[in-house]
C-alpha cells in the first residue's frame, strides 16, 4: 500500500490533524479488540500532537481507558530529565489523561543499555502476549525523522538496521556519544499504522530523497507490509516534494 502523504500548512495543521487521526484509530482498535497499542516518537515535532491530544475535546475522551502507550525508542537519561523521551511525553500528554498506569510501558534506563533492551523486549512480549520470536502488532507507531533519514533511533549505517529477530536493541550512536534504546524495523514494520510527522525546512531535501527512494535511508525502510503509512508534513518540509 503506497503511504498518503499529505501537506499541511503548518505545525498546528499537523497537530490537529494528527490528533484526529489518533482518536480514529484509536476508536477502530478497541472496537476490534478492546484495546490501542501506540509507540510514542521522542524529539520535538511530537510535542504539537500530545499537547492537542491534552485539551479537550480529545482529551476527555473514553478511548484513553483502553490506550497502551509504549515508546519507539528512548535516549539512556532518567526519565524526570528534559532529554528523556517519556519525560516529554509525561509533560505534554500522559500526566492530563485518564490513563492507567499499568499501561504506561517506558523503557526502563536505570541500567545498563543491553540489559534495558532486554527488559523492554520482555515488557512488550508480555504486553502482547507474545511467543518467543513473533513481533507485536501495534496499532500505531509514531515517528519522526532526523535530517539525516534517521527514525526512532534508527541511524544511517547502524548494524541495527540489518536486525531480523529482536524487538529492541540498544545502538551506540558515535555521534551522540550515547547508547539510544530502539524498536528494531521488524517490529515497525509489523505496525497496522504507522504515522510520520515532519516539518520544517532542514528536513526537506532529506525528505524528498526517502520518499523517492533516491537513497537507503532509514526512514525509508519503514515498510510495513500489512499496514499503513502516513506522512503529515508542513509545507516547509514539503518544498522539495514533485
Ligand atoms: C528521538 C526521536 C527521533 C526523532 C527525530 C526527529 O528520540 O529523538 O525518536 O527519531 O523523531 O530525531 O526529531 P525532531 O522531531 O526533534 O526533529
């Protein structure tokens, strides 16, 4: 299925837009089967979308009840610190919503990398009730890119990238000088949606090439063959776009 990219005036559009589309799906999942999976996408441009998602009317809505919130992937700092994935999360969006806490799953990172990819694996496998070796379908992964193709943290030229079998790795990045926690591509591309969002012009060039294919980037190996994808843009982004 070709993704569906569509082009919105700014970072408010997106958000607005993004937070219905969450709220569709999210309604669709627990019809199906009583419940919403999501895997949260770190960064900034997120930070629209949860804050919209945290005002009403979305923010009352019945669907938080039965929404499982995970992370796509996490930086290795304690979540109370700015740099911390489920730090922007919990501020934006998780502390305004009826959640219940046991559907909160962050990715531990008070301890070592390996071993917190490891924990995080058996979170997921458990929250699925998955077998050993079969990938978790989440009803929306959420994502951003990097202006050098890279999604979760799923960087150019990472040896995670080529990863078949686990769920979460645990990449050193050189250019970060940091260990990132990561769902690997198997695990994306099991999702039923996944949901791009990208804005701004230092993402456009980049952008005109994955969805060209004019080079192997990450975000262009986001392919899930039994789902779809979405990619919200600003204009700014999109100005290299045919
Ligand atoms: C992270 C994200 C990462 C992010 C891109 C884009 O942990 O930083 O998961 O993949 O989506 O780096 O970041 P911005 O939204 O800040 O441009």
């Amino acid at each position: 299925m070709p993704p569906q990219i569509t082009i919105l005036p700014d970072a408010q559009a997106i958000a607005e837009d993004a937070a219905r589309l969450w709220m569709d799906l999210a309604q669709a999942a627990i019809t199906q089967h009583e419940r919403f999976t999501v895997a949260l996408a770190g960064g900034s441009t997120p930070k629209g979308l949860y804050a919209r998602l945290a005002q009403p009317p979305h923010r009352d809505d019945a669907i938080w009840a039965n929404t499982h919130i995970f992370w796509g992937d996490e930086r290795m700092v304690p979540p109370d610190q700015p740099g911390s994935n489920y730090h922007m999360a919990h501020e934006t969006l998780l502390s305004h919503v009826a959640l219940s806490p046991d559907h909160i799953h962050p990715i531990p990172t008070d301890v070592e990398p390996g071993r917190a990819a490891a924990l995080y694996e058996r979170t997921i496998q458990a929250g699925f009730g998955l077998e050993a070796g079969a990938f978790p379908r989440f009803d929306l992964v959420l994502l951003g890119m990097g202006n050098d193709g890279h999604t979760a943290s799923l960087f150019p030229g990472s040896f995670v990238l080529d990863e078949q079998n686990a769920l979460v790795m645990s990449p050193y990045v050189d250019h970060l000088d940091a260990h990132r926690i990561t769902l690997t591509l198997p695990v994306i591309n099991a999702a039923a949606n996944v949901l791009f969002l990208v804005t701004g012009d230092n993402k456009a060039a980049t952008l005109r090439d994955v969805l060209a294919g004019t080079k192997s980037l990450p975000a262009q190996l986001v392919t899930p063959a039994q789902g779809r994808v979405t990619w919200l843009l600003d204009e700014a982004a999109a100005a290299h776009l045919p």
